[in-house]
C-alpha cells in the first residue's frame, strides 16, 4: 500500500516540469526512505536523480517497496488539472497497475539503476541558479557546446558559433554576499570540461525549485548539476562531457 | 570530431 498526500500540488508539478524534457518514461522507486528516481535520456548522454523525502510529503505511506512506472507527459497533463497549492495524493494499491484519484495507467519500464558515487569532484561550485539558467540559454543562441573552466578565482563559461565567440566569467563572491548572489567554488584544481548546451538549458527547468546550483566537476567524469529543493531533498542531473579527439 | 560516450559507461551497475 502506497499514500503519499502533498499540500502542495505545484512543488510536484515543478519536479516534473524540470525532468520530463530529458525523460519520457520513468520508474518511481517508493520506499519507506522515499521517493527516487534514476533515469537517462533516450540518446544516453545525460541522466537524472531525483529523490523525494518523505518528511516533505504531508502523509507518507509505503508498507513495501513499490516501483511505479509512468508516462510523465501523462502525469504533467493530469496535475496540471490541479492548482498550485491544491492537495495531490497519490495511492497506488498491491496491484500495481494503477494509481487512484488519477487513474493514470502506469507501465512496466525496464531500467537498470547505477551506482552514482557522490565524492571527490575536482571542483565544485554553487551560484545562483537563476543566473546558471540565464548564461546557458544566452550562450545557447550562439553555440552548440560550452567549455566550463573553473579556478579558483571563478568559473567561465565559452562558447563558440558560427559567427562569434561568446565568454562569461562569474568571479567567486565573498563570504558575505547574500545567498541568492553568492557564487563559491571548492576546488583541488582547475577543470574545464566542453558540454552540450541543450542538456544543460534542459537541465535549467529546475531552476524554480532551488535558489542555488551546485555544479560538480572532474576531469574524465559527467559534470552533475545539482538543485536542491528546500522541503524535498534533491533532483541531480549528470552529462557526459564531449571529447576533443 | 567531438566524441561523447554513454553515461553508462562511467558508473557500475546497482
């Protein structure tokens, strides 16, 4: 027996929103330790992480681990029916072929879940994820790639069109800047990986859930762009750098 | 050529 009841269908409708340009179909794994989500991109390039905690939800209920596959345009499509701040509950009984309220079909999906360890980046930086979203959907009208280059006086981003190169540097705030404008970078040394720009604006439909991304780099590794959400753990998403060859 | 491999590759099966 699954109940999840939250008091406020549009954090939901947010989640969905930032994952369902990347993701057509996708397992929810529900347990008693919440709600996750692992799934990549049809090209598998890019791959996102989602996890739900259950204290963000309003009621909680997962007597046994339940994996709910579904179609997320259909589920987008039927929350949308709901109001911002309306409640949403989700029940899914033993049966497993539906959830109710919705009476949304769900399906069998085949993934295999990977192991993501979440350590040793080289360079790790958070910004404001509003100003992230901008700099990739700018950059995104000049070229089709950006080279990321983080050191440790900040983190530049290069992108080159047919017409014309574009450069953006963020210069690391102080430890005083207030923290919808702070930009901090830990790092053990510089990095600068190429990356598609249309995964990374895709990635940015999660900006309204967070005030700041944290952006994990490492030679030879997917960069991951993280957003966390203030009530409701996380929603991680990895791309795999392009190689010079 | 920008080369890219799958995400797969770079983490192991759960």
């Amino acid at each position: 027996m699954l109940e999840l009841r939250l008091t406020r269908a549009g954090l939901l409708k947010k989640v969905l929103e930032s994952i369902r340009d990347l993701v057509t179909d996708a397992n929810f794994d529900c347990a008693a330790t919440g709600c996750s989500l692992q799934a990549m991109d049809s090209s598998r390039v890019a791959m996102l992480s989602l996890l739900l905690r259950p204290d963000g939800f309003e009621h909680y209920r997962c007597d046994r681990n339940i994996s709910m596959g579904m179609n997320l345009a259909n589920m987008a499509r039927m929350l949308r029916c709901a109001s911002d701040d309306d409640t949403v509950t989700i029940n899914a009984d033993d049966a497993q072929d539906k959830i109710s309220d919705y009476e949304m079909k769900l399906m069998h999906i085949t993934s295999e879940n990977l192991e993501i360890p979440e350590a040793g980046y080289e360079a790790i930086v958070k910004m404001p994820a509003s100003l992230f979203a901008r700099i990739c959907k700018d950059l995104g009208t000049i070229g089709d790639t950006v080279m990321i280059s983080v050191t440790k006086e900040g983190i530049q981003f290069f992108t080159r069109g047919d017409i014309r190169t574009a450069n953006i540097f963020c210069r690391k705030t102080t430890p005083v800047a207030k923290e919808k404008e702070a930009i901090s970078i830990e790092m053990e040394k510089p990095v600068s990986l190429t990356l598609a720009l249309r995964y990374l604006i895709s990635f940015t439909k999660a900006t309204p859930l967070a005030k700041q991304v944290t952006i994990s780099m490492s030679y030879g590794r997917p960069i991951v762009v993280e957003y966390k959400m203030e009530i409701m753990d996380h929603i991680r998403f990895y791309l795999v750098p392009k190689v010079e060859e | 050529v920008n080369q890219q491999s799958q995400i797969t590759s770079f983490f192991s099966k759960k």
